[in-house]
C-alpha cells in the first residue's frame, strides 16, 4: 500500500510560482502572482549556487517518503500558462531542473477565464502543442480540475468529475500519466484529500504555508509562495529557516 504520509528527515521546500512575465500595472489585481523573467533567472541561479536540485512532483517523491536524502526542492507552476513555457523552461533546463505544472485541463490554448468576473487580466495557458512541448523539455504535467472550480462548493459527481476528468485530459493531450494533483484556491475538505488518494494520485499540494515535514499528509502537502515581493534573502530564507513553517496554519 502506498504510504499516506511523508518521512523525508529534513524540511522540504515545494516552491509554488504562478506566472512568470512583467507584472501589470500598480493596483492591478493579483499584480503579486507575477515574477518576472530576470527574477525567477535569479532565483533558480540561487538555488544552483547553494547546491540545490529543483524537481518535479514526481522527482521529489522518493525525497518526500524518506527513500533518499539529498538537497532538493519541488518547482510548481499552477494553472498552465504559457508564459511559464516561455521563460520558465529555458531557465529550468539551464540548471537540470524539473518542475510540475498544474494544468486547468479545459482551458487548455484559451486563458484564465475563471478570474474574468474579478476583473483579472486574462493571460494565455497553453495549448495542446505546448503541453507536449513542456513535457519534451524534461518537465512534468499535473492536474488542477477541468475549470479551475471551487471544489467545496460542489456536488459529488461534479468535483469527482473535475479532477478525474483534468487527469485524463491532460493524459490525452500528452500521452503521459498525471500523478499530482492541485486543489484550486487551496479549497478540499478532508473527505475529498480521502478520495483523491483513492483515485490513486501520488501527491495533492494546497496553498497551506510550510516546507514539508515528516508525517504530513501526501495529499495536503504544504507549499513555498514565491512572489512579486520575494527578495533573494527573503527566498533563502524560505528555503533555509522556520520562515515558512511559522505562517503554517494549524
């Protein structure tokens, strides 16, 4: 049987990046999910100055169950843009890098239509091609429902469908299995992080704030935020303090 929890013997960062492109205009809505080109350059430059191996989800695994030791941490990207095939990727591979990107599989080549009605500027996800072409360039798919939905707020059938439906798309488009998943908005309740497992994904990450520490949940695992905002020093300290853990909700 798989195992439920993590029993990595140090704290695991799994970093969690959004779009990487010139941020919008000062007042602009979520203006602090954008890191800039030169900045995400930068950063994967510090993490390979300090001896750290960015990997995918799946790359990270044997880390996470305490199978192997070694200083790495997890790259994510939510929600599939293209700007992260863009600039992300070149800059990855450059270092020998992997990353998972979470795809919001039926908003495949369109944008973030979800945030439409926030009054957020759309900005293209990937299509199809470019999936494939992520996947070519050494980096992993992960799946973040059909529609980016709110998952608490639906019916059974309706998220089962939303997260079952993500991986197979997403599994169609590329021809590879998506093991990961990740909750939209951050939202689950304990009975679906449950079902996910028993839908046989390997991991689930949240928004919840903290390095990975032996016996979490495999499928609440805590992430990084790196943001606008988020200074060399500030991401040292991230990777190499309690900083994180301390903004971890209980």
């Amino acid at each position: 049987m798989p195992p439920l929890h993590t029993a990595n013997r140090l704290p695991i960062p799994i970093l969690t990046f959004h779009q990487i492109a010139a941020s919008p205009p000062r007042g602009a809505a979520f203006r602090s999910l954008y890191v800039s080109p030169a900045a995400f350059a930068r950063q994967m430059a510090l993490l390979h100055l300090c001896g750290y191996r960015g990997l995918s989800m799946s790359a990270l695994m044997p880390y996470l169950r305490g199978e192997l030791e070694g200083k790495v941490v997890g790259i994510t990207f939510d929600d599939g843009y293209l700007n992260n095939l863009e600039h992300a990727l070149p800059v990855v591979s450059r270092y020998g890098f992997s990353s998972t990107c979470y795809v919001v599989s039926q908003l495949v080549g369109r944008s973030n239509e979800w945030d439409r009605e926030a009054g957020i500027a759309q900005t293209p996800i990937m299509n199809a091609a470019q999936l494939r072409q992520w996947v070519a360039g050494g980096q992993e798919l992960g799946a973040h429902t059909r529609t980016h939905a709110h998952l608490t707020s639906l019916g059974l059938q309706a998220w089962q469908d939303e997260i079952l439906g993500s991986r197979s798309d997403l599994e169609a488009i590329a021809n590879v299995p998506v093991r990961h998943f990740c909750y939209p908005y951050g939202e689950f309740t304990a009975g679906q992080a449950q079902w996910v497992r028993s839908a046989g994904f390997d991991s689930a990450t949240t928004t919840l704030r903290s390095r990975c520490h032996s016996g979490d949940d495999l499928m609440r695992l805590p992430r990084v935020p790196v943001l606008r905002s988020t200074t060399l020093p500030l991401l040292w300290m991230k990777l190499r303090t309690a900083y994180e853990d301390r903004r971890r909700l209980p």
